[in-house]
C-alpha cells in the first residue's frame, strides 16, 4: 500500500485538502490524553475541524490492551466515521490503526485477529497519522502493538499502513525532556537494529543510515527548551527509522525490551536502548553461538563494522560505551537495578516472555544462558565502567 506523506514544519496544514478529498463530515480522533493539548495539536487541528462532527478517543493505556483495542472497535463502530486522525506518541499511533482495521472485519474475534493476521481482509478507512513525539516512526510502519495478558503482540498487515502521514516538527516541541530523550534513543534503537537486522535490505539500510547520522549530532541539544532545528532533525530521522523498520523489523533488544516495559514499567524507548548496547556486543561476536542470518559471518563483520563506524568508534566495547555515555548524558538510567530488575526472579520474568519472532530475526543467535548474562550485566553495570 502506498502513502502520502507531508513532512516539516506546518505540514498539518494538509488536513483540510485530505478531509475534501475524502468528503468527511465525521471525523474520529484518536490522541493521548493530556499530550493531545500540551503538543499543541489541540490548537491546530481546532480551525481545520470546525463544521465537523468529531468523535474523540483517548481512553486507553499507554500500552495498549486488548480491552483498549475492543473498545476502540466499538466506538468506531457505533460512530462510523469518514476518517480517523490519530495524533500522539506510538501508542497513540498504534491504536489508531489497530481499531480502524479491524472494526472493518466481519470477523468478530479480536484476539484471533491479532494472532493470525491472515484473517484481515477488509480495507479500512482511511487513516492520518500525526507524530507528537520523535521516537517511534508509527506512522509510516504496517504494523501496531497490542498487550494481551501482559504478552505483547504486533500485528502486521499491509492495511495497517496509515494512508497519511503527517511529520510536523512543531509538534513535539513541548516534549519534556526525558520523554524526548526515551523517544530520542527509541529512534536510535530502531534504526541500529533495522541496519544489522536479519530481514534488512539496501533500501532499509539506506534509511537507517541516514537516521542515525541526524540523531546522532542532534540528540542532546535536542532534549532541551528551544534548539528547535535540533528538535525538527530527530522528527524527520525519526520517521525515518519508521520507514527502515517498516522494512527490516526490529530485533533482540526490542524482543527483550517488551517485559521488561510490561512488568517494570520502563518506558518503551527506555528499555530497548538499555538493552541494545549489551546486544550490539553479543552481535561483535560473529556467530560463536551460530549465525540467523544466511548472508554469513564476513557480512555480518562488514555490517558491524559500518555501524561502529557511524559512531565514530573502531570496535564494538567502545561502542558500547559511547552507547551508555550518551543515555547517562541524556538522563536516562543505564543500570537495570535502578529500575526494579533487582533479583534472579526478575531476569526470569522477562527471559520467559521475549518475544522469539523479533529474537529470531537478530543476526547472531542469543541462546536462553547468554539471555540471562546479557540482563545481569544490566544490573551489575551498563558496559564495562
């Protein structure tokens, strides 16, 4: 499925030409709740919706539930709306294409939906999809995150892809800091693991390049009031990472993330930049425990070495520690105890619910024992400090 896409400051301004192109007199907004207002989304969409009947949803977790999710169904449902503008962070973004989809299916059955994405088979309405943060790129992927009994679940469907995206930098401006700097390193993450992932491509690679080449002069300035061209580099590279995970997926330091922002609460961009700093040298080690991706050890040694590269670094423990010095320089807590994974039962809470699809498609195998290694050293200390 194609997609349009406006991006850069005042792009929101496209809103009126898309309602007329698809006669929408209802319209159905899925936001955050207080973020919605405080990003000043409020404010902008307000004089391009008036005359509309608009509907608004914004009561669910910030890690979506299947509850949140038939909710959602239901309102969309009830409502029929001619389009749905999802503004907010990820989840936010996630949502909306979650409940459009699938209330367009005669099948009624959300959770088999959600774990057998073969059933979807109706188009959905048409989507717009509006990033308030500079994190997770939700707008341009064909997939959306949903937590059934604290497992999470990402349905991937072409129909998922929003048919809009609107980047307009001027929306995350008011981004707090640490919020800024979680969505900061999500963006990060994502494009370091789009670059080395099993399922990578030229064309993904390509975007992940150029996304961590803006994060990464950008990223501290861009935490803080003002610096808006710092602000306005990190939404276009995020959106960037988006369109290279779109492609590659993510790999071990989401799957392994997913529990521990579920039990621990630790936010999403958080808790995959704490991990991938431990994966990355697991991946230095070529294949000791075998390899996942058929392209082989001498391109996996290439790709790492492209990536250590980026960072200015020459070999994967200094990258490493360039990786945990910039979460420390930003605000973010590298040690894992700090957060609540404090005992043995902990490191097993996650291991028991790393998500297998995303681990598989890491280039080097991570073995249960190396699993339970990589969390403990999150807990004694980030790197080798």
């Amino acid at each position: 499925m194609n997609q349009v896409a406006f991006i850069g400051k005042g792009s929101i301004s496209h809103i009126p030409d898309i309602l007329d192109k698809h006669q929408a007199r209802t319209v159905l907004l899925v936001t955050g709740k207080a973020s919605f207002t405080t990003s000043g989304a409020a404010e902008a969409l307000r004089p391009f919706l008036k005359g509309k009947k608009v509907v608004r949803f914004s009561a669910f977790d910030v890690n979506p539930k299947l509850e949140d999710v038939s909710s959602g169904i239901h309102l969309v449902r009830d409502t029929k709306p001619d389009l749905v503008i999802a503004v907010g962070g990820g989840s936010v973004l996630d949502m909306g294409k979650l409940i459009t989809v699938l209330a367009a299916q005669s099948q009624d059955n959300v959770e088999e939906l959600i774990r057998n994405s073969a059933l979807i088979e109706s188009k959905s309405l048409p989507v717009v999809a509006i990033p308030t943060t500079a994190g997770s790129g939700s707008e341009s992927t064909h997939f959306a995150v949903v937590y059934i009994n604290k497992v999470k679940y990402s349905l991937a469907h072409p129909t998922i892809l929003p048919d809009y995206a609107i980047v307009d930098p001027t929306l995350t401006f008011q981004m707090p800091p640490e919020l800024a700097a979680s969505c900061g390193m999500d963006a990060l993450t994502q494009a370091v693991e789009s670059y080395w992932a099993v399922d990578s491509t030229e064309e993904s690679k390509g975007y992940a390049a150029q996304a961590i080449g803006m994060i990464l002069p950008a990223i501290h300035s861009s935490i803080r009031v003002g610096h808006e061209e710092e602000k306005t580099a990190m939404s276009i590279a995020a959106h960037l990472s988006g369109k290279a995970i779109n492609i590659s997926k993510t790999t071990a330091a989401h799957a392994i993330s997913y529990p521990i922002t579920m039990y621990f609460n630790v936010s999403h961009g958080h808790a995959v930049a704490l991990v991938l700093g431990q994966v990355l040298l697991i991946n230095a080690e070529l294949g000791k425990e075998g390899l996942n991706d058929a392209r082989g050890a001498s391109y996996n040694q290439t790709t790492m070495s492209e990536i250590y590269t980026m960072f200015e670094c020459t070999t994967a423990e200094a990258c490493c520690d360039t990786w945990y010095t910039l979460m420390e320089q930003i605000g973010l807590e590298t040690n894992l105890k700090n957060l609540g994974v404090r005992k043995l039962q902990d490191i097993s809470l996650v291991v028991q619910h790393i998500n297998i699809e995303r681990l598989n498609n890491n280039p080097v195998k991570i073995p249960e024992n190396r699993l339970y290694s990589l969390l403990e050293s999150l807990v004694s200390m980030a790197c080798f400090k």
